[in-house]
C-alpha cells in the first residue's frame, strides 16, 4: 500500500492499483479516456516520489524531466505527490463543415487554430464538459487544410452521439494535442509502406498517405481499407483518384462478407493482408479496430517488419461513460 496526496488530501492506493483507479475509487473525477496509456487525457505531475518508467512512455522528453505521467498506467512503487496537468495544448476551435460519409460515419472540419502543429495521422483529444468527457479523433487532413476527422456514429456513444446529433457548423470545440506517434516520417523515400485501416481507422492513413507523397516518397505504398461490407467504406473514390494520380499507390478496399467491391477483396481483413507475406524492411501502419490491430501488428512482425517500423494507433474505446447527452 502507498499513498497518494493530491490536493493536500492523502490517499491509499493500493499495490496493484494506477493512480487514476485509487483517486477515482475514492470518488474524485479526473480526466480520463483510453485507460491503456495511448490518449494522454488522464497526464498528471509529481511533485515528490518517484514515477515508474512505464508511466512516462510516449511523452517528450521536456515533460518527463518535469515529472509529468500518465496516471492510468502509473503504479505507484512509492508515496507520490500529484497534481493535475494544467490544459496542456488545449485549443478551442469552430466547426466549419459537418457532413455524413456513409449512414454512420461522420465528417466534420473544424478551423485550423493558430498555433497548432501536427503530423497528418496523429490525433486529437475532443473535451467536452470542462475535460468530464474526453475522447480520441485521429486527424485525416494534411498541411494548412482545415482539420478533418471522420467519427462513426456508436449507438449511445456520449462523444459521437452528441457530434452526430448535436454539434453543428459554427458551433465552438474544444480539444487538445496533438498527440501519437503514427505519421510520415522522411528518410527512406524508396521503404515499401503497407497501410491498413479498419472502419475510421482510414482517417489517420488518408493523412499520412497525402502526406508521404507531398514530402516525394517513391516507394510502393499499399492501402487497404476495411469494413464488414460495403456500404461501411467510404472516400473509395478518393482513393482511387489518389492511386490513378500516382503510379506508386494502390488502394485494395476489402470487406468481411461480398460481394467484392471493385479491385477490392473478400474476407478477414489480417487474413489477406497476412497472405502478402513478406514486410522485411516495411514500415507499416495500422489503424481501428484493436483486436484487428493487435492481430496485424503480430502477424507483420513475425512476416519480418521491424519493430519500431509498425506504428498503429489501437481505437481503443473508454471505459463506458455514461449516456450521450
Ligand atoms: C488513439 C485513438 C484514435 C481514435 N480515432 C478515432 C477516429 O478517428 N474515429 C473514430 O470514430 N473513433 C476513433 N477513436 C475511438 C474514439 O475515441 C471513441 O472511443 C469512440 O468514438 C466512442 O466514443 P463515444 O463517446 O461515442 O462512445 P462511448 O460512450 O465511449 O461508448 C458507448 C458504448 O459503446 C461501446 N463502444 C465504444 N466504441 C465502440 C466501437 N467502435 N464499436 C462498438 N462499440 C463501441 C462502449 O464500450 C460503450 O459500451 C480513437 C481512439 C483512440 C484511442
Ligand atoms: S492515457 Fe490515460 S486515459 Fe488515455
């Protein structure tokens, strides 16, 4: 058992609980979303004890000198003293266009805000309610567009609920960021690229895709898109204008029951990208679906990819959070 002491209050955690999960079982309401160490909503600052390694993984090296951690991964090995994250990178928006992509998929463009940077595919934190409700949208759009985010509708989803039924053009949002690490990087103009999004996990391809070609990359660049079938696909023009526009790019949608769309496939998503065989020297992106995700990232690893070469951006959902309002 340790302790805890956030606001001047102590409180005991115990030995295999996260900070989050002891302040929370306590009945304090802290900011929270993934509670698997991805989203970065829940990030927290020591001011004493010490912070496990695994707590700080993925932030920048400035915010771990400065005790900053996640506290849904962080198990504590000692007492600490935490505080809240002051509103890291929080920007506040309009939305400037609302449209849908298919019967459940919803895009919206939001104005770009001065001063935020990202790399297309990276994401976004929506916050609603002074940070109560605080979900992850990976951005599609490339350079000075507006920003772009495709989110399916989820029957009485708090966050997709309220962008389908209630957010409309004009209309303020608020999120912070950017935040994640799936994105173009230059270097290696001629690497074979494979790209495999499940559902909106396209969002953050058709990001790094535009862009990989904007920053000249040569090398064979592989999309496939998946669905169940196929009204659950969408911007299947726009992928196929992007791949009819440069010789390097296909586009291979794919859905689980047929019939096939056109120069498409039929079948397990993992199953037909696994049967390509070969991603020694690959780098390679996967987006969505977790178990689909977790289920690719195994098999292009074991196929030859490096490690550090697949990056993948998990959707994982929140913990269930209550109503759409
Ligand atoms: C890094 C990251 C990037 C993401 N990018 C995107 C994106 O670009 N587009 C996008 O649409 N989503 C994306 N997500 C998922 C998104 O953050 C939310 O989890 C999702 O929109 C559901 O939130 P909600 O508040 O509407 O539903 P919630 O209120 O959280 O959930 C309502 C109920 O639906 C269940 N549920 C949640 N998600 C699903 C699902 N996919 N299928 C079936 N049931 C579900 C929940 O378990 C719960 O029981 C991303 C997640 C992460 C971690
Ligand atoms: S990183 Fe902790 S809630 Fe997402």
């Amino acid at each position: 058992m340790t302790t805890i002491t956030f606001r001047d209050h102590a409180y005991d955690c115990n030995s295999d609980e996260s900070v989050l999960a002891c302040l929370t079982r306590h009945g304090l309401t802290l900011p929270s979303s993934c509670q698997s160490g991805v989203c970065q909503t829940c990030m927290m600052r020591a001011t004493a004890g010490s912070v496990p390694e695994k707590a700080q993984q993925g932030l920048k090296p400035t915010q771990k000198s400065q005790g900053y951690f996640l506290a849904c991964v962080c198990i504590p090995t000692g007492d600490m003293t935490v505080e809240q994250a002051d509103a890291l990178n929080q920007f506040t928006s309009t939305v400037c266009e609302k449209s849908m992509l298919n019967e459940e998929i919803i895009r919206i463009r939001i104005d770009k805000p001065e001063g935020f940077d990202y790399h297309p595919g990276q994401f976004i934190n929506i916050v609603r309610d002074n940070g109560a409700l605080v979900r992850s949208y990976s951005l599609a759009s490339v350079a000075d567009e507006p920003l772009e985010l495709h989110i399916k509708a989820i029957p009485g989803g708090a966050m997709s609920g309220w962008v389908k039924n209630h957010l409309s053009v004009g209309d303020p949002i608020t999120f912070q960021g950017p935040t994640g690490d799936c994105f173009y990087l230059d270097g290696k103009p001629e690497q074979t690229i494979t790209m495999v999004g499940v559902s909106t996990g396209l969002a953050p391809l058709y990001g790094v895709v535009r862009d990989a070609l904007a920053q000249g990359h040569r090398g064979p660049i592989t999309v496939y898109h998946a669905s169940l079938a196929t009204a659950g696909l969408y911007y299947i023009e726009e992928m196929r204008a992007l791949a009819a526009a440069h010789d390097n790019v296909r586009y291979v949608p794919c859905v689980l029951h047929g019939p096939a769309p056109e120069g498409g496939e039929v079948g397990a998503v993992d199953a037909i990208v696994g049967a390509t065989g070969d991603f020694t020297n690959h780098r390679v992106f996967l987006c969505g679906d977790p178990p689909i995700v977790n289920k690719l990232r195994q098999k292009v690893y074991l196929g030859g990819a490096h490690m550090l070469e697949i990056l993948s951006d998990p959707f994982d959902p929140a913990p269930s959070a209550g109503n759409e309002q």
